[in-house]
C-alpha cells in the first residue's frame, strides 16, 4: 500500500485530513459543484485517519499492516 512506504504521510496526518477536508468542502460549495470529487476526497481523508489511529495503537494492532489485513 502507497501509505507503508510513505510512512510521514501516517505521521502528519492531522494537517493532511484538515487539508483534504477544506478541499472536499470547497468542492460541494463551489458554483460548479463536483459531488464525486468531493466524496472521494472525503472518503481518502477518513482512510487516511482511520490508518493513521492504526498506527498509533488507538484503533488497533500491528500498525498499518493490520489495517491492511
């Protein structure tokens, strides 16, 4: 997975998810609303923190390896 070997991706993932949550929510207010992008950035934000809470022990084990599994 492209986040195993970019591991400092993991690690600043707060300022990532900020930036891609500005990013969908500028998408959806737009005068050229695009509702697809939006919803997949959104969805690779929430990807990203789940992996990232992984990583960290909170969610749970073996790192970013077991969220693959």
């Amino acid at each position: 997975m492209y986040l195993q070997d970019n591991s400092e991706l993991v690690t600043n993932y707060k300022s990532l998810v900020k930036v891609m949550e500005l990013i969908a929510e500028s998408n959806v207010k737009s005068s050229e609303m695009n509702e697809v992008l939006a919803m997949k950035i959104h969805y690779l934000a929430f990807m990203l923190k789940k992996c990232a809470r992984w990583h960290e022990g909170l969610d749970g084990k073996d790192g970013i390896d077991g969220f693959i599994k």
